[in-house]
C-alpha cells in the first residue's frame, strides 16, 4: 500500500511494534474495524479507502463530467472553502469552512470524552 497513489490516508502507516519501534504492520488488525457502529465504521472504512464523494479520485469527476478531461489533482480545489486542494486530510482537518469546523469540533469533543488521553 505504501505505493498507492489512491490511499493518501494509509500509505506508509507504521505501527509500535513489540520493541516499541515503528515499523509497517500490514497484517494487524485495525482500530478502526472495531468500531461498534457499523455506518460509522463504514464510512470510516470508505474514507480510508477512497470510496467517497470528495474531489479526489479522476475517474469521479470524470463521471460526473462525461464529456470532459480529467482535472489535475493541483487544480481540484476543495467545494467549500476553494482555497486548498480538496483531500481526505484537508476535509478532516484543515477546511476553515465554519459548518466543517463546527463538525470537526464536535467530532474532536466526542473523541476526548470517550478517549480521554487521546
């Protein structure tokens, strides 16, 4: 996976391993999968994936625009906020658009009280 253009969120993921130092884990089982909500755990599966609406992968906007070519990944800026590249990471994290950053606030408040040393 650590070559795959499409994986941006689990491309060279390293894991502690028993010694305390990162190193790829391939066969591990994931955290994610172990969350007890399943449309939760299947978005957060989607998104990891790239199986998501987002302005990321060519061959969506070329569906959504038969007729024309691909736009470059430099040049798909993000639907809300069109100032950054629209990403998974730039989604998540980094959109200054207020309802995404009213969610992300949310999200991060509902992590730290069910995860408090997060």
């Amino acid at each position: 996976l650590s070559l795959a253009e499409r994986l941006p969120l689990i491309r060279g993921r390293l894991d502690r391993n028993g010694h305390g130092v990162f190193a790829p884990s391939p066969l591990k089982l994931r955290l994610y999968l172990r969350v007890p909500v399943p449309a939760h755990r299947k978005a957060l599966i989607r998104l990891l994936l790239c199986s998501h609406m987002l302005g990321v992968d060519p061959e969506i906007l070329r569906y959504q625009e038969r007729d024309k070519p691909p736009v470059p990944r430099f040049a798909r800026l993000c639907r809300f906020c069109h100032l950054a590249m629209e990403s998974e990471a730039h989604a998540l994290l980094g959109c200054s658009t207020p309802s995404l950053a009213a969610m992300r606030a949310s999200l991060l408040r509902d992590i730290s009280r069910i995860i408090p040393d997060i």
